[in-house]
C-alpha cells in the first residue's frame, strides 16, 4: 500500500471540536503508515499541541496576526520552507485561515490541496465569503463533515465531483461504555469532587462537553437544569448538571447558574484531557448548540453508551438517527420535556445507549472514516503523479 505525506495547515490547536477531529486524523495515518505533518497559524500554545507531539506528529509554526502578513516576504519564505521540509504528497486544510494559507503555498508548490469543512454558516460569512470563492479552483477537494457544509461549499463555486460528504469518525475502542463496580467508584470520586456531600447512586447525572462560547449554547441547558431541579425520575432521584469545558461565557455561564439557585446542582469544572474518562459517568448527554456541523462530542458519547439529547441542526440528526432525541433548536420547553421523559425511564436510557454504541460502530468508527479520507487522498494523488 502506498505510504503518503500528508501536510495539514489549521488555524490553531485549542481544544475545539476541527481540532480534535485532526488530532484523530493524524493517529490513524500513522496507524496505517502514512507520515501527518501539522503546521498551525497561532502564535502561542493552544493546548493539543502535546498531543500531536507525544503521538510523533512532526508540528511547525507559522504566527499569522493576520493574513496580510503573508505578503510580507519573511511570512511568505517561512511557508515556503515548511512545506518543502515537508515535502508532502498532499496539503489537507482545515478552516478559513488555513484555506487560505494553503493557497498561497500552492503559488509556488506544485502540490495537491484538499479542505474539509466543519461547519456551515459560521467561517464564511461577509466577505470572507468573497475572498474563499476567489480561490475555489486551487482545491481538487473539499470534504464536508455535513450535507449543510457540503452545500455551502456548492455555492461557493466548488462542483458537486469536488464535494465529498464524510462524517466525523471516532475511536470506539477509546471511548466504550463503563459498568459495574469500577463505573461506581469513579462516580463517587466525580461527585466528591463536583457536588460534595451528594450520594452518586441517588442521583441522575445530566452532562455535557465543549466550548464555553454562544454558539454551544449552554445557558439554554441551565435555564433547562433550573426548571428541572428537584425534579426527580422514578426512583427518586435528583438531577445534577456537569458542563465540562472552558472558554470566554464561564463567567456568564456561572452568573446565571447562580441567579438560578443551581450553587448545589451544577458544575463547571473546567477543560478536560481525559474526555474518555468522563462521558461513561453521564446518565444522559446534552448538546443545545445553535448551530454543528458534526459534532466530535456527540460520536464520543454514542460511542460511550449515552442516551442523547441534542438540537437538531446541522449534521446531528443524521448521526443520531433514532438513538436519542431531538429538539429544535432554542426550545426550551422541548429540552426540559426531552431530558425530563428520559430522566424518568431507566429503561429507554439503557436501550438508546446499547443502540447508539452499535450505530457507532457500524457507520462511525473511525477506521471507517479514515478509510474514507484516505480514498479521497489516494485517487488525488494518483490523478497528481499521472500528470
């Protein structure tokens, strides 16, 4: 099988949903012997950076205030280095800054480039629009996570040969269910340290992962969490909230909570490394984003057994199937009724997690996806070598 060289350009590694989805990338190319290259456009450390290193993903560094700078000729050369210290088979960009980016690389290296959208109707909006649609004809490929992000790439001039639909893909031998007597004990450890004095086995953990920013939405699942509170399922058990993540709505986020009278039900505990550790101690996973294309979050939490609520935006519907519920999105009486019906079936919870880890495994599991991408790589550069 042939071995590729494959540079990927992104905007920065913070822990976000594109970044995680190429840190998932890299591991399995170089499962499969393949050799990721990783430059990122951030002046400072974002936080993955560790990981792509410890995994031995060779990582550059191209600090871009902003894209003018790459008129500059020291900016522009450092580019030109990177990739040919790289000498990669393929150039893989990942959002807007790295699109671009891997243009102007393609100004002077005769190399394939492919871009995979994670999103529609976030990155290229005004007149970014414009400037994407300017250089559409020096991609051979966009991947989009979505059937929404595969149609906002159609109407920037991309072809619908150009366009392939590959959902996110996730380690399922990573992310897997948790029972018994170990699942026991890490929840009393959980609660010790997020609701002191809370008995785990009385209570329903209700939880969530991302981003604290507007776009995920998380003051509609504490107002959600305010209207359920005391509420209890049919064994009498009371509901507590975790969001895990960091970002700039903490503050709000924790205002509200307190406004709420939630000081004893809900926890923000911060980021997490150790995402696997966390999802099989949920009883039920929320997502009420705005907006998604597909979600890394919500492939974790399938994988790891969890009945799911999330909105029904972007590509969540298609990977969700009938596995858990839907709401639309901003309906916080639909949240309330959606976690409150499965807060009270013990039954339904377990069925939806069995169900969602099979639907996993069977469409999303990451060799399937990687597989997939790697497809879209071979028959570009095969066309590439035969001229």
């Amino acid at each position: 099988m042939d071995s590729y060289r494959i540079l990927f350009f992104i905007s920065a590694l913070r822990c976000g949903g594109a970044e995680n989805h190429l840190l998932n990338l890299c591991r399995y190319l170089a499962s499969r012997g393949h050799a990721p290259a990783v430059c990122t456009l951030s002046a400072r450390e974002d936080g993955l950076e560790s990981e792509f290193l410890m995994d031995g993903v060779s990582l550059y560094r191209l600090p871009l205030a902003s894209l003018r700078q790459l008129s500059v000729p020291r900016k522009f050369h450092t580019l030109s280095r990177i990739v040919r210290g790289v000498g990669p088979d393929l150039i893989h960009a990942h959002l807007y800054h790295a699109e671009m980016v891997a243009a102007a690389s393609a100004l002077v290296h005769r190399v394939p480039l492919v871009a995979t959208r994670h999103s529609a109707g976030l990155e290229f909006n005004g007149w970014r629009r414009y400037a994407i649609t300017a250089i559409h004809g020096r991609f051979s490929r966009i991947i989009a996570v979505s059937g929404d992000a595969a149609s906002e790439a159609l109407t920037q001039g991309y072809s619908s040969d150009r366009v392939e639909t590959i959902p996110n893909g996730v380690d399922t031998r990573r992310f897997r269910p948790l029972e018994g007597r170990k699942r026991d004990e890490k929840r009393k450890e959980l609660f010790r340290n997020l609701f002191p004095g809370s008995d785990p086995a009385s209570a329903l953990l209700v939880g969530s992962i991302g981003g604290l920013k507007p776009v995920k939405n998380y003051s509609l699942l504490i107002r959600a969490a305010a209207r359920l509170a005391g509420g209890h399922s049919g064994r009498g058990r009371e509901l507590k909230t975790v969001i895990i993540g960091e970002g700039p709505e903490r503050g709000s986020l924790v205002e509200l909570a307190g406004e709420l009278g939630l000081d004893r039900s809900i926890a923000l505990p911060g980021y997490s490394d150790r995402t696997e550790e966390l999802f099989p101690l949920f009883d039920i996973f929320v997502l009420p984003s705005r907006t998604e294309g597909v979600p890394m979050v919500i492939l974790e939490a399938m994988a790891s057994g969890l009945p799911c609520v999330a909105s029904d935006v972007g590509g969540i519907g298609v990977v969700l199937g009938k596995t858990g519920r839907l709401v639309k999105e901003g309906d916080e009486e639909a949240m309330c009724r959606a976690i409150g019906e499965l807060a009270e079936d013990e039954a339904a919870r377990t069925g939806l997690g069995r169900e969602a880890r099979v639907r996993v495994m069977e469409r999303f599991d990451i060799d399937i996806w990687g597989d997939r991408t790697v497809q879209v790589y071979r028959s570009i550069i095969r066309r590439t070598r035969d001229g």
